[in-house]
C-alpha cells in the first residue's frame, strides 16, 4: 500500500525538475537572444514615457512584438520624447 508520504516526495521531486527545467530553458533562450539592439535604450525611454503619448505607446508595442524598429521610426520617437521632455 502506498503511503501519502511517499506520494508528496514523488509530486515534490516532480515539481523542482518542472522548475529546474523551466529555468535551464530560459538562460538558453537569453544566451541565444543574441546582443542589444541598436534603438534598444531609445525604446526604453520611449517605454518610460509611453503614458504620456499615444505614439509612444505603440511604437513601444511594436519594438516588443518585432524586436527592431525602422531608422524613420527611431528619429520620429527621439522628437517625441524631446517635445515631451520638453514639457
């Protein structure tokens, strides 16, 4: 007859290799992310202040979805940032 003793060490055991797991998996996926984007602390000002300008907001959106913005876009969000900052 099985103990419940037995069963918790089992489900424990199984729960810390899940998170062993999920951990190795996710410094691979950073390692392999490769290096920062040019427009990377452009964007994150642009993050910063995203709640103070629609554009912001979702040029924002699209560097997180892409992982890149076009030269135009990054000039247009420097001059937004500069009019908002300005303020």
């Amino acid at each position: 007859m099985i103990q419940w003793t037995e069963i918790m060490i089992a489900a424990g055991a199984a729960l810390v290799a899940a998170i062993v797991i999920r951990v190795i998996r996710a410094r691979a996926a950073a390692r392999n992310r490769g290096p920062a984007h040019i427009h990377e602390p452009l964007m994150k000002r642009a993050e910063a202040l995203a709640d103070k300008s629609p554009f912001l907001s979702k040029v924002s959106r699209e560097f997180k979805a892409n992982g890149h913005i076009s030269n135009r876009q990054a000039e247009a969000v420097r001059k937004a940032i500069a009019r908002i900052e300005a303020r």
